[in-house]
C-alpha cells in the first residue's frame, strides 16, 4: 500500500470520528481532503467511503442522523440531508 492510500484510509478514519462526535464540518473537511489526495494520486477511492460519502455535499454520511436509508426493487436509495440520492444495486 502506498503512501496516498494510507492517508484516504487514515483519513475515512478520522471523517467517521468526527462524525460521530457531531462535527459535521471537519468530518465534511476530511472527506474533501481524501477525495483531493486521490484526485491527484489517480486513485479510486475504496468502495466503504464512497458508499458512506454525498457526491454532492461531501458529507460524511450517518444513517438515521443525516441520511435515510432505503430498500426498494433490487437497490439500497440513501438520501442525504441535502436532498441528494444514491442508489446501489444488490442480491436479494
């Protein structure tokens, strides 16, 4: 693993923390930050923080604080506080 990919994940890490204590806005810093040091290193990011990160605001995404999660036909739908939607396919 090299030395970018260590950082996203040690950063996914700290974007859960604060997260979790309700700093919203340092959580949404890390989460710009990782997707930053990615952009420039020309890595994906890892499916965990994709799933658990608004495309649109970069929230750092807490189901039933500041996301709905739902299941419908085939696909998981969550919706961020900011009125965005993602939707992911899986097995029943």
């Amino acid at each position: 693993m090299d030395v970018a990919a260590e950082r996203i994940d040690r950063l996914h890490d700290l974007a859960r923390a604060a997260a979790a204590d309700g700093e919203d806005d340092r959580a949404r810093y890390y989460v710009r930050l990782a997707r930053r040091v990615a952009e420039r290193n020309r890595l994906t990011l890892p499916r965990s923080f994709r799933r658990f990160t608004c495309d649109s605001c970069d929230a750092y995404l807490r189901p039933g604080t500041n996301a709905r999660v739902r299941l419908q036909d085939g696909h998981v739908v969550i919706t961020c506080d900011c009125g965005s939607h993602a939707r992911y396919p899986y097995e029943q």
